[in-house]
C-alpha cells in the first residue's frame, strides 16, 4: 500500500528512525563528554605544574637563602643560627603560599562532564516524549 504525504508513519518506521536518532544522539554526547574531559584535565594539569613548580622554587631559595645567611652573619654578627632561621621562614612562607594557590585551585574544580550531564537529562527527557 502507498503512503499518501498526510498519511502517518508506521510505528516501525517510528522506532526505527528513534534509534537512529538516539544513536547518532549517544555518539555526540560521547563527544562532547571526552571534549569536556580533555578541558578539564588540561586545567588540572596546570594547576599541579603550580603545585610543582612551586615547591622546586621553595626548595631552591630555601637553600640558597640559607647558604646566603650563612655567610653574612658569618662576617657581620657571628649569629648563624639566628640569620638562617628568619630565611628559612621567609622562604617556606613563600613556598607554603604557592603550593596553597595550587590545592586550593585543585579543590574548586569540578572534574565532573557537567554540560554532558545536563545535556544526557535533556535527552531522556526527549527520548521519554519520544516513545509516549
């Protein structure tokens, strides 16, 4: 039998163009979710070379600031300890901020596909109005 242009579709055909769209739905959504992901670790990368680079710098002027300390008062008051003490603080505090910047930043990122968890609820939702 012919299908006339106002005829309605057979609910076969129906189905069979849901699933292709679902399909063709599905694989977008995967997309966007390893689009998503890819962003998100890039900036968690980021945020660990901070964690990273400021420790490698905390470490490095601790010791150099030190060694700094060392030798002046060594000249000038003949209180090592002293001098070596208020570096050593002044640089740790400099690290601890840095490293601080880093975990605080790890902290408030959402690692989670958010637009792809919005975007698969809208589509249930339509696949549900679909079938009904």
């Amino acid at each position: 039998m012919q299908q006339r242009a106002g005829e309605e579709r057979s609910l076969g055909d129906l189905f069979a163009d849901l699933s292709r769209e679902t399909t063709t739905l599905v694989r977008q959504e995967v997309a966007l979710a390893k689009t998503e992901l890819t962003q998100k670790a890039t900036r968690v990368g980021k945020d660990i070379g901070f964690l990273a680079v400021g420790g490698a710098i905390a470490y490095a002027g601790l010791l150099a600031f030190i060694a700094a300390c060392i030798i002046a008062l060594n000249l000038i008051v003949h209180l090592w300890w002293l001098s070596a003490a208020i570096i050593a603080v002044v640089v740790a505090a400099i690290g601890y901020l840095l490293v601080r910047k880093g975990l605080d930043n790890l902290r408030t990122s959402n690692l989670a596909p958010t637009q792809t968890i919005e975007s698969l609820k809208q589509d249930a939702v339509w696949a549900k109005e679909q079938t009904q």
